[in-house]
C-alpha cells in the first residue's frame, strides 16, 4: 500500500516512525514531514493549508491510505475533500472535528448528552462576561471557543486576573475570531490525564493512557505550552476507572455524535480530569495528541497499519491491539523562550549508536548540509522506554546533557512523568 502522512512534527516523525516498521506498506510518504521524516519516507514539499495541492498529489501517486496528523487540516475539512474524491482518509469530517474546534459546540453536546464535564457559561460580549466573572468564587476557567494552539486557555484565581485575560481575548483580539466567543467555567481539581480511542463511528478500542505535560516549568509553574513531555501508561489510573471513562465518557460520545448526524471516524482524544467525583471531560482533540503520541508509539506492540484500516474498513469490534511491557517517557527539548519569542538556529548535538530502547523524534528542526538546527519552539522529543517507569525516567534523563543531545540555551522540565511515581495520588483514585 501507498500511505501518506500529514503533518511536520514529532507526532509525524513518530508516527512514520512506527509505520515504516510495517510489511503493507510500499511507499511511504509525510507531507510536507521534516528532517526526521525525511529518512524514513519521501517528505513532499507542499504546504500544509494548500488543501486542493495535497488532494492533486494523492490522486497523482495514487495513495491508498492517508492519515492526517494535525487537527487545523481536520477542523478545515481535508477528510472531507479526499472522501468527495473517493480517497481514503483516516480523520473525522470537518462537521465531526467541531468536537476540538469549537469548545462551545463541545460543552454543549456533552451538556445536552450527560458527559461529565464542568459546570460552565458562554459569553459573546465582554461585559457580560465581566459581570458574569465579577461574581463568581474563584479559581475559575475562561476558554476560547476556537483553536489557539494550546494558549486559549487560563486558570485565572482572581478577578483581577479574569478581567485581565477576558480583555485580551476579547477586547485587544488576542487570537482573532478563535475567541469571538469564550467560555467561563468551574475549575475542577485533579490529575489529567489524556484518553485517545480508535473508532470507526460504531465500535471503539481505547489506546494506553497517557499523562501529557503543558505547563513550561516544573511543578505545572509557568505559561501552558503546546505540551512539552508525556508518558505512558498511567500507574494510577486503575482498570475499574478506565472500564468507567469508557462506559461514561467514550461510548457516549461516540453514540451522540451518531446521534447528531455527525459520526465520528478516526481518533478520539478527551483530555480528561480524574476529580473525586469520578473523569471529567476537560476538552476534545480530534487526532493523536502530541507529545503523547511519541511514548505511545514506542510502546505499540500492533502494526500501526491494522489499526488505521481496521477503521477506514469499520472493523474497529474486531481490533485487538497489543503492547510491550513497561513503560515510556517522552521530553520535550525547547528553544529559549518558548511558547513565548523564542531562539532559533543552535545546532543540535545527537550522538551516534543510540541505546535501543531511546527515540529521538525530530520537531522543529532545520537541515542545513550535514547539520540540525533547531528551527521552533518545541524542538524535539527524547523518548526511553524502561521495563519500570523509574526506570524509563532514568534512562531519558541520561540522554539529555552537554555531552549528550544538547544544544544551546535550550530548555525542558525535570520532572516529566514524577506523578507517576507518587504514590500518593493513587489512594485518591482506587
């Protein structure tokens, strides 16, 4: 088979990482991909919004199957284009992708179909909202309703801070249109956790838990990121609970997206708060998550493409997916100054004859003759797998140095994946 992959990131990179591993696949291409990409597939020099271009070259190489990385080509409606022209595409249509691109849209659905998720109000004038805000016990949650790369959103503990960011969104049009509307909600307390299913709109298998990190400091201090570290599996999210997000969360969704005249096709992305009340919804992503995506991979046992066709061919009820032992952690190494005005340029150290249980899954990165630069914030993902998670803790850690992968100035957190070592935040949760 003929596969394309969509997108230029460390998801990408892994994704077509795990892909090139199998034996269906005979040409394997990532649009528009990026240095690390560039060594497992033909990367294709298109842009990624020229939607009409991408649809050319997959008509062109006759590709048989294509998955897309990314969410902005989903929310814009490119599975739809490729599905009008008879192309087979892995990804929810524009109508079903609403779910992460919109949260209003989100809320209300899950409002109207009883999926947990916190108590919440939507405003479209800044002095509503204000007034609304004004009254309310704090900490609140004030998001807004379109994408904003992970920078929408803000635990805000005082009025003063409330006001202050609902006159960005809303008054100095931080982030356009994506906040022409906003949403004020309850802040809920507890772990989050990230909760991707495989479903072909009927059936659905649910992938390894994962804990994403988006905070740009240790201990979840500073500005939220795009996401700078994850891990997988999560040790204190029991059986009993995965068996009750499923149940409460997944199958309802799935079922009212149906029952709305949008079924859902693809992956299936709640990112979800485990508070004493039980999972909650906190928002809906419409593809693999990133970094989650990078942990994940190294720990799938199945070839990636019996996954992707067992939903492309509505067999999902049948899929059986299997993992190796242990554990993965992936860190996220960043430019100075990220996810603010960051540095670009440093050429990046990765030694030769790596460990084999270490991934390297390249992000924002140039190529230029027979060096790599860092070329974005997010850079690139370290990722180790261990027989423990202390274990896979340790051995990312010691990959990551002046005499190891390094470059100038860069950045990451120190603590990615520590709560899963805490065994305090199990009791809370058994």
């Amino acid at each position: 088979m003929k596969v394309l992959v969509i997108g230029s990131g460390g998801r990408e990179h892994a994704l077509v990482w795990k892909l090139a591993q199998s034996r269906r696949i005979s040409q394997l291409f990532c649009l528009p991909g990026n240095a690390g990409t560039a060594s497992l597939a033909t990367n294709v020099n298109i842009p990624i919004h020229k939607y009409r271009q991408i649809l050319e070259f997959a008509k062109d190489k006759r590709i048989d199957l294509t998955l897309v990385g990314p969410e902005a080509p989903l929310i814009a409606g490119l599975a739809d284009l490729f599905r009008q022209n008879k192309l087979t595409v892995i990804g929810p249509s524009a109508k079903a992708a609403r779910l992460e691109g919109s949260k209003v849209f989100a809320k209300k659905l899950m409002k109207k179909y009883a999926i947990p998720t916190a108590k919440f109000s939507v405003f479209k004038s800044l002095s509503k909202a204000r007034a609304y805000a004004r009254k309310q016990l704090y900490p609140l949650v004030i998001k807004a309703d379109g994408q904003c790369l992970g920078k929408g959103v803000a635990v805000c503990r005082t009025y003063a801070k409330a006001n202050e960011f609902l006159t960005k969104l809303m008054k100095n049009k931080l982030f356009g249109r994506a906040a022409a509307r906003v949403i004020i909600e309850e802040c809920l307390i507890g772990q989050e956790v990230s909760f991707m299913a495989v479903t072909d709109g009927t059936d659905f298998v649910t992938l390894l838990p994962s804990q994403d990190h988006k905070r740009a400091r240790d201990g979840d201090r500073g500005s939220n990121t795009g996401g700078i570290g994850a891990y997988a599996p999560v040790p204190f999210l029991t059986d009993e609970m995965i068996k009750l997000i499923e149940k409460s969360i997944i199958a309802p969704t799935i079922a009212a997206m149906g029952k709305e005249g949008n079924p859902y096709q693809g992956i299936l992305y709640p990112g979800l708060i485990l508070t004493e009340k039980g999972p909650f919804v906190l928002e809906y992503n419409c593809r693999f998550g990133d970094p989650e995506t990078q942990p994940l991979m190294q720990l799938l046992k199945t070839d990636l493409m019996d996954i992707l066709t067992a939903i492309q061919r509505k067999a999902v009820g049948k899929l059986k997916i299997t993992w190796k032992r242990g554990s993965a952690v992936c860190v996220i190494l960043t430019a100075k100054g990220y996810p603010g005005k960051y540095v670009s340029g440093m050429e990046i150290n990765i030694p030769e004859n790596m460990n084999k249980l270490i991934n390297i899954f390249l992000a924002g990165v140039k190529k230029q003759a027979d060096k790599i630069t860092a070329g974005s914030g997010r850079v690139l993902a370290v990722c180790a797998r261990g027989e423990t998670l202390e274990e896979a803790i340790k051995l990312v850690y010691s990959q990551i140095g002046k005499d190891v992968i390094h470059f100038k100035n860069m950045r990451y957190r120190k603590d990615i994946a520590q709560k899963g070592l805490e065994a305090s935040l199990w009791k809370n949760l058994k």
